[in-house]
C-alpha cells in the first residue's frame, strides 16, 4: 500500500509534483537519445503502448474533473485509471527502446513523481467529496486494478466528447509521434 510515510521518505516536494508533466518531457526525451530499438522491441513495445493508450482513451471517456466522483467504466476496477494507463504507454515505450536505461529511469521517475502524485490527488478527492470517496476508496484499489464487485449501469457513460474535453487526442499525438520517432531511430534515417 502506497502511505504518506513513502512520500516523506521520498523527500518529494509539491513543486517536484507539480513538475510531473515537463519531467515526462525530459525522461521521453533522454529515453529517445538512448533508444536502440529493433524490429522485435519496437512491435512488442508499441502493443504494450497501444493498450496503455486504450485504457487512458477509455478512462478519459468517463472522467468527468471535479464535477462529481466518476466511478463507472474503469473506475470501477481502480481510482487511478489514467495513470495505470501511462505506466503501461511508459513500459511499452521502455521495451520498445531496448535499453535497460530507460527502464531504470522510468521505475524512478514513477516511484519519484506518480506515487505523490496519486496520493495527493487522492486527498483532494477525498476533501472533496468526503462521504462518497470513503466508500468508493474501500470499494476500488488506489492504483492496482481488480475486477470490481459490482458494475453500477447508472448514469455514467462512456463518452468521445469526455475524451475530446479531457484532451486525451493530445496525449494520443504524443504516442503517434513518439512510435514515429522510434521507427526513424531503429531505421536509422536522417543520422536520428
């Protein structure tokens, strides 16, 4: 279970929280530079990509930010449905570098910026909307996922116009040209 005692033990800061994003940048940068893929770790690395990017679209077409607790579709199997789905675009990315460099950096970078990140993000909720996150976070793990106890068909519905508003086909841009980019390294046109 992820506690507060890992995030002091961590030293993390809210400023390094609030960094996540251009520290990805940083980390996708350096893990191009390093990047040696093959025909193998590439295809095998892009369907891992390609599935982390299913469940993110599919999360993005539920959530609806601070409008309400969304807990249907994949919210139902865990709280943190986007990250889950950016562990796995990262892992497959990693493999498909076919350095163990970038999987080093991508364990750190994780266990550094997404462990305060979904902690904190988690208290917010739970200020939030304090008496429907207490029974949900009983319900739901926080990260790893499980098959659900029972899938509410309420209100909650998947939808493009979600996805669109939650800008996941700016994130799906970012996967396109970063396979893109490793099929130029492994092809090795233009000296990249």
């Amino acid at each position: 279970m992820i506690d507060s005692s890992c995030d002091r033990l961590l030293g993390v800061s809210g400023s390094l929280v609030r960094a996540r994003v251009p520290l990805g940048w940083a980390l996708g940068l350096a893990a191009l530079l390093l990047a040696r893929p093959t025909p193998v770790t590439l295809a095998a690395g892009l369907l891992v990509a390609a599935v982390g990017e299913v469940v993110r679209v599919w999360a993005a077409g539920y959530l609806t930010k601070w409008k309400g607790l969304t807990r249907g579709g994949p919210y139902a199997w865990t709280r943190n449905p986007l990250y889950l789905g950016s562990v796995i675009v990262g892992i497959g990315f990693a493999l498909a570098t076919a350095r163990w460099e970038v999987g080093a950096l991508l364990a750190v970078f994780l266990l550094v910026v997404y462990v305060p990140v979904i902690r904190t993000e988690a208290g917010r909720l739970a200020e939030a909307y304090p008496e429907t996150y207490a029974a949900y976070a009983k319900e739901v793990p926080l990260f790893w996922p499980r098959l659900p106890k029972r899938v509410d068909a309420g209100a909650e519905r998947f939808s493009w116009q979600r996805v669109l508003e939650n800008k996941e086909h700016v994130t799906l841009l970012g996967w396109l040209a970063t396979a893109f980019l490793l099929w130029l390294k492994m092809s090795g046109w233009g000296g990249y």
